[in-house]
C-alpha cells in the first residue's frame, strides 16, 4: 500500500496537503509532517486548512504559518489526514486524486487510496510508517509525528495507549523531539480569557441519568463576554468525563450561526461514535461529535439520552 502512496506522489507535481476543520494536534501534525520530504523531492506543495481560526498553540509546528485557507488553483493530488469524511474537509471535490490517511472507525474511505488503520492511537502514526517507507525521518518530521500522538493519548492516558504508542514515542524522542518541550507549548500557554471561559463553562455543569451523564455549553454570549475564541473550547468536554461519576459527557457549543457542535466523550464502556453517527457525526469509541440546526438544546440531549445505553 504505501508503494502505491510513494508511487502517486511520485507522478504529481501540484500537491496539496489537507487537514480536517477545527483541526487539533493530530490532524496539523501529520499534514506538517509530509511537508518537508515532499519540498524536497521539488513538488509545489500547498497546506491547507479551511478553518478560520486555527489555536495558536500549535504554531510551534514547523511550517505552521505556511497553512492556507482554501485549495491553490492548481492540485493534482490531496492528502488527506485524520479526516474520516470528505465533508470535514470543506472542501468540494475536484479534478485531483486524494490519498486519505486516518485512524477513524468511521472513515468513509473517500479516497483513491486509503490508509486508515482504526488500531493506530493517532493518524501521525499512520503518516510515520509511510514517511518511514520512504527515509529515517528528521526532527521536525518526529516533533510534528509526536504532537499529534500526544494529543491523540491525552498525553499517553487514553485507552488507545499501547504497545505501538510507546514504541513510536520512544523512537521519535531519539530523533531529538523534546517532550517537555511539547508538553509546555501545548498546555502551558493559555490565556486568561479561555481560563474565564473555563469557570464559567464549569457553572453550566449539569448531572443527568443518577450522575452518569454531564452536560455542559458555551453560548455565543460566553465566548463574547470573556473574549475567548472557539478553540479555547477543545479542553471543556474532558472536565467533564473527569467527574467521577460519569460515563457519558456532553459538551455543548452555540456556533455563531446558532447552530450547535456537540461533542461526546465517553470513559469506559459506551460507544460515542455509533450515537455521533444516528446524528451524522462521526468519531471514535471514546470521542465523537456531531453538528445539530436543531434549535432546541433540551431536544438533542434528550435524543443522546435516549440512545446511550448506561
Ligand atoms: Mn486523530
């Protein structure tokens, strides 16, 4: 499979390499990561990211300010990373190839060629095996491979912590990432604003189910008052799964549309990514998500509760 990879990059020369919207470390970190070679081997190489805001914490990441918010005019081949449908791009699709390397369960397999191996831990790990096909990979190939690995664990506590993870870890460390380092950028680098945003998402914090599900919200009204942005929300949902007693957590986000983004975590036994999919969403076991035009908040709660076998 990876021939065939290395084959089609070898055959385009207009590549563009793709992250999914309200991207994190894992989806930025593997596209950053295929950037280097593919310079080097002479291709004309766009990234790209059709988000408006992307967090500043990963502008560590070498060639971070080189993303751009929409397709070049010229692209013969897309890779696409960590993205399990086409949509999640914000893209439409054009008259160019696409490579889809990803880890989700849920990946419709939109590409050409796809590399998706849902046992991976992160989709970087994926992206590390093929650069690893190609050559020994550099250091800022492993730094961008390590943040997205990190990221994808909880820093090496989520239950896709395994044999893999460590043993990749450990190689990427020898290629001289520093993992204090990335430690310190990724989480020591808050502002006060999402700090605020923090507390005040913590008083909407409500109890269902005997305590086994947490709900909680931002409203457009929150982001505005404490100046926080949309990303400063990625954070929320885990200080929910964290209370003891719950299995399910609920976090729920007013886009500016007054749409909704709802994101679902699970702690140890529920399937989070079967419900995000009756809701057209997708994600893992663990970690899923979906987006609602349904207005009313109290009606898609309901609905989640109703489909959450507790
Ligand atoms: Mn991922």
């Amino acid at each position: 499979m990876y021939k065939h990879v290395w084959k089609l990059i070898d055959e385009c020369h207009y590549i563009t390499l793709i992250s999914h919207i309200n991207p994190d470390g894992d989806t930025l970190g593997a596209a950053l990561s295929f950037y280097p070679t593919l310079k080097q081997m002479g291709k004309n190489v766009s990234l790209v990211n059709t988000t408006k805001e992307i967090a500043n914490k990963y502008d560590f990441l070498p060639n971070f300010k080189k993303i751009k918010k929409s397709l070049p005019e010229k692209c013969e081949l897309l890779i696409s990373f960590d993205c399990g449908s086409l949509d999640r791009l914000g893209i439409k699709k054009g008259n160019f190839k696409i490579i889809n390397i990803d880890h989700h369960q849920s990946n419709t397999l939109f590409g050409d060629i796809n590399i998706v191996e849902t046992s991976y831990a992160s989709s970087t790990l994926v992206a590390l095996e093929i650069l690893e096909h190609h050559h020994k990979i550099t250091k800022d190939e492993a730094l961008c491979i390590y943040t997205g690995l990190v990221e994808d664990t909880g820093f090496f506590t989520h239950p896709n912590t395994d044999v893999l993870a460590f043993e990749s870890a450990s190689r990427l460390i020898s290629r001289g990432v520093n993992p204090s380092e990335v430690s310190q950028n990724l989480k020591m680098r808050n502002s006060l604003a999402k700090t605020r945003l923090t507390a005040l998402f913590i008083n909407s914090i409500e109890l269902l189910n005997d305590a086994k599900i947490a709900v909680g919200t931002i409203s457009q009204k929150d982001l505005k008052k404490t100046g926080a942005l949309k990303n400063d929300t990625d954070h929320l949902v885990d200080i929910l799964r964290n209370l003891a007693t719950v299995e399910l957590a609920i976090l729920i986000l007013e886009e500016k549309d007054s749409n909704y983004k709802i994101s679902l975590r699970s702690k140890s036994h529920l399937d989070v990514s079967t419900i995000a999919q009756s809701f057209n969403g997708g994600g893992h076991k663990r970690a899923a998500g979906f987006e609602s035009t349904n207005k009313n908040i109290e009606t898609i709660i309901k609905q989640i509760r109703e489909k959450a076998t507790l």
